[in-house]
C-alpha cells in the first residue's frame, strides 16, 4: 500500500493553522473564525471555508507554537493566570467555581482572560459577594452555546484578581450537571474545580 502524501490542500490547511495560531498567540485574538480569517487574508486564500482549518487544528497548532516560541515565559504566564484562577475561585468558594478555557487546557496566551464558570441562584448574589468586599466589578453577559440548536444568554461579572482579568459567567445552580460546548471541538467543555486547578500548578 502506497503511502499517501499531503496534498496541496492539506499543506494550505496547515500553514492557515499555523498562521491562526500565531495571530491568536501575538494579538490576543480569542475567536478562533476571526483568526483563521485574518489568516486567510495574510495568505491570500479565497477558496471559501472548504479551505480553512478545524478549530481543533487550530488549537493544535496554538501549542505547537506556544512550545516552540513561548518556553519559559509561557510556562510561567500560564502558571500565573492559574494561580490568579485559584486565588478567585477560593474566594467565590460558595459558587462552587469551575475553571474553563484556555487557561484550564494550557493554550492561554498572555492577553488571554481567566475563565470561570460559577453556580448561583442568582447573579446578584455573586455581585454581593464582590461588593461587600470592596472589588470592582462589571456585569457582563455571555451567549453559550449548550447544544447543536441551543444558544443560551447567562450574566456575569469581569473583576480583576492578582493583576489579572477573571471573567465569570455566572450559571443556575443546576447548571453544573451539563458544561455548554467547546467552542474547539463542539464536545461538553472541560470543566475543573479548585482541588484539580491545584494539582495542575503542583504539576508544572
């Protein structure tokens, strides 16, 4: 059986993942169409979407590049934006946090924002919670997607812990039975609460 060789469809599609991840690496591009657009137009590519990369290769591609390019200084961003994660979600204990995102699978680059997930009756109570101790917040909303039809509005708050940008969204109290989806890979986003965050930065 002959061994086939990448086409030039393959080595366009790579080199778009490459060029992707650098663009989300360098300007601090979190959608992962956005960057593979940008990346299309610096290639000069027009053959329509058939073309463009899988967010998954993306992602791929992202800590490729991060291992080649960020070394030591990625390493100890990384750590830093987990401990700011810590930090938060000791803080908002109650709301039984979960860390998601990139931060969480380790492709966060340096402008990339700690995501949480928390789990409260109410947005409000979070806010309380962040008011009653003198932090600064805004209220925000995030459109989630929980299935293949299902796009769901949920609030909640952007603050800052340990010079860094936390984002929390803030779900019902139900809501951790059932992670939206990956915007990579369209699988139930991973997920981990504070004992697992913990045994991430004992393990870097």
């Amino acid at each position: 059986m002959t061994r086939k060789h990448p086409g030039r469809s393959d080595n366009l599609r790579r080199a778009l993942a490459q060029e992707a991840a650098r663009i989300m690496a360098e300007h601090g591009i979190s959608d992962f169409f956005v960057a593979k657009k940008k990346a299309a137009d610096r290639l000069g590519v027009s053959d329509g979407s058939a073309m463009l990369p899988k967010n998954t290769e993306i992602e791929t591609a992202l800590a490729e590049y991060q291992r080649l390019f960020g070394g030591e200084s990625h390493t100890e961003s990384l750590y830093a934006q987990r401990r700011a994660a810590l930090s938060a979600m000791r803080y908002l204990e109650e709301f039984e946090p979960r860390l998601v995102g990139p931060v969480l699978t380790g492709t966060a680059t340096e402008h990339s924002d700690v995501q949480l997930h928390l789990f409260a009756e109410t947005a409000e109570s979070v806010a309380l919670k962040l008011m009653d101790r003198h932090v600064p917040y805004e209220v925000t909303e995030r459109r989630v997607k929980m299935n293949a039809e299902r796009v769901l509005a949920y609030p909640g708050v952007r603050f800052e812990m340990d010079d860094f940008e936390i984002e929390a969204t803030v779900f019902p109290t139900d809501g951790i039975r059932q992670a939206p989806v990956s915007p990579v890979d369209g699988r139930p986003m991973k997920r981990a609460n504070a004992f697992e965050v913990e045994a991430l930065l004992d393990a870097q």
